[in-house]
C-alpha cells in the first residue's frame, strides 16, 4: 500500500460533516463494560465506486466516481483517517487507535478496553448480536449517542453499514 503524499487517492468515503457515536462495550478480557466510538457519516455523504462495475464504455471502465447517498452511515475496519478527524477522535477517546487485528488480519482503527487495555476488535463491536453498534434491543439502543463534528470527514474503510432512519429517537444532545 501506497503511503505518504498521495492519500487523497486512497480514501472511499467522505462526508461534509459527521457524527462520533459512543456506546458501551463489554470486553472479554475483564467483563468490563469500557466506553467506545465509532463514526457516523451524515446523510449526503460520498463513496467512491469502482470504474470496474461501469457497463460498456471501456474508456469509462477504468474512472472510478463518487457515489452520493441518502441516508447515514456507519464505518467500521476504518484503516485510514484525515488528520482532521485522527485529532478530533483522539479528544474523545484515548483508546482509539491504529492497531493489528489477529483475527481479522489487517491493521485498522481499533477501540481498546479503557479497564484492562484488551483490543476491541470491529467484528464484535459492528457485526455480532449485542455488539456496542449492533444493539438487538431498544434498551441496548439507548446506550449509542451521537455527537454531531461540523468538520470534513475522509477515511478508507472495508466496512459500511446503512443506518435505518425509522430509529432515530436514541440520539442524544450535542
Ligand atoms: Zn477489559
């Protein structure tokens, strides 16, 4: 992977504003319930998709182009952040950061145990039943608030995940 200048090439998804959404996770390692966050992108935001997909016109096969979408957003196995928003996270949390996932094999912005300093890896916070963004109940819902950063947003992210706007009373104040 490319790194260095450049990176403005690298990155899928960017957005005029976001939120950082914080919610509870229970660690493995101490039973522990530890703060973590995640990132929300505001509806409107872009996505770059791949030239690949384009039908036909072999010239325009090869152009990559940004997406809009609708609605918000959820990014997860995030292995690229803008400076802007590395800062303004690492305000917010000090157990943010990048770190080599075993299990996953990639190395991406990761939430640690504020207890016990244990890895929270994004499968279990994003993708398994009771995760701290996948909650399986109103209750567990509860837990997420959302604070909006009126700051540009750009990352490379693997994982992308639409939110539903039908729940939206679990936010919180700014
Ligand atoms: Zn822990």
């Amino acid at each position: 992977m490319q790194t260095g200048h450049g990176m403005a090439n690298d990155i899928n998804s960017r957005s005029r504003t976001y939120c950082i959404a914080r919610s509870l996770q229970r660690c493995e390692s101490c039973a522990c319930f530890t703060p973590v966050i995640g990132l929300v992108l505001s509806a409107g935001h872009e996505t770059l998709e791949s030239g690949a997909d384009a039908d036909g016109d072999p010239e325009a096969a090869a152009a990559d182009s940004w997406e809009s979408a609708e609605t918000r957003a959820l990014l997860f196995f995030v292995e690229y952040l803008s400076q802007t928003v590395q800062r303004r996270l690492q305000q917010v949390s000090r157990h943010y950061r990048l770190e080599y996932d075993d299990q996953e094999g990639q190395t991406y912005w990761m939430n640690h145990c504020s207890f016990c300093g244990a890895k929270q890896g994004d499968f279990e916070l994003y993708c398994e039943p009771e995760g701290a963004f996948m909650p399986i109940s109103e209750e567990e819902a509860a837990f997420i608030r959302l604070f909006e950063v009126s700051e540009p947003f750009e990352a490379l992210a693997g994982g992308y995940m639409y939110i539903s706007e039908s729940s939206d009373s679990a936010q919180g104040e700014p």
